[in-house]
C-alpha cells in the first residue's frame, strides 16, 4: 500500500525507492539528466541541466551542484563499484566544482562538462560487468587522478601567486 493513498497497492518492483540496480541505475540517470542535458537550448543541437545554472549563484551554486552530484557517487558506492571507479567519478565532480568555480568562464565549462553523465556511464560500464573496458578504465581513473593533483597544485599556485602578486601592487600604492 501508499503512504499517502491506502487504496493504491505498489509493488516493490515498481518502487522509485527500491534498492535493485535496475531502480537504482533509473534514479541515478534520471538526476545525470536534469543536472545536465534537461534543458534544449533554442535552436541548437545543445543542452544544459540545472548545474550550470545553479553554479550561478555566487559562493554557493558550485557547492550544491556537488552535492547533488554526490549522490550519484553515493548510489554507485552502494552498488559495490571498485575504489578507482568511485575515485575517477570525484576526480570529474571534482573538476566540475573547482574550474565552475571560477567567474563566467566557469558558468561555460559547467555547461559542457557532463560529470554526472561521465559518472553514470561509468556506472552502467561496472554494472554491465565489462572486463576489458573496467581494465582500461583503471588505468585512465589512476591517469585521471594524478592528472587532477597536478592541476589542482597548479590552481592553488597561480592563486597565491596571484595574492602575493595583489598584495605587494597594494603595498606599493600604500607606501607612496
């Protein structure tokens, strides 16, 4: 029975809720698709979800569309995906927080990088039970991962480069 209609009886296999692949993989597509192809853009080819749009608000947009994007890492989790598989999958929501972080050109690249899209089909691709595109995907995850570190090494350094840079310019201009 419903919780909310006593008279309409739903079987666990047609529950949204129930914890089979089949319904998790519909659920986990489902928000890969609003956060980013659920809306056309009038006159082209082109889509873009709800993420680049709620990673306009400032300081905060880029930090709810990680954690939406966390429950998609949080299901294939629950679906018992290898560590290197649920590692490449933060190293893509990873991106897509860090650089749509950064003011308007970060608003594009929410846009085009589909992490959740990327994310599921890595999911689909463990759930499938693939072996040769699991293998290549090791290599490319522990790629993926150092690739991330020594991007985000050179984030933080041209950031404080930057401060440093400002902050002498200031003190300069104080001084005088």
């Amino acid at each position: 029975m419903s919780r909310t209609n006593p008279r309409v009886v739903v079987s666990e296999r047609q529950s949204v809720l129930a914890n089979d692949p089949a319904s998790r993989l519909k659920r986990v597509r489902v928000l890969a698709r609003l956060l980013d192809d659920s809306i056309g853009i009038p006159g082209t080819p082109w889509k873009i979800g709800f993420d680049p749009i709620v990673g306009l608000i400032p300081g905060i947009g880029d930090l709810i569309g990680a954690v939406l994007s966390g429950y998609i890492i949080l299901e294939a989790a629950r679906a018992e995906v290898p560590a290197y598989t649920l590692a490449r999958m933060l190293v893509n929501v990873g991106i897509d927080t860090v650089l749509g972080a950064i003011p308007a050109v970060g608003d594009v690249f929410d846009a085009v990088w589909k992490s959740n899209t990327m994310n599921v089909a890595l999911l689909e691709r463990h759930l499938s039970g693939d072996r040769a595109a699991i293998a290549r995907e090791k290599r490319g995850a522990i790629a993926a991962i150092v690739l991330a570190v020594i991007v985000l090494i050179l984030i933080i350094a041209v950031g404080l480069a930057l401060g440093i840079y400002a902050a002498r310019l200031l003190w300069g201009l104080s001084t005088r």
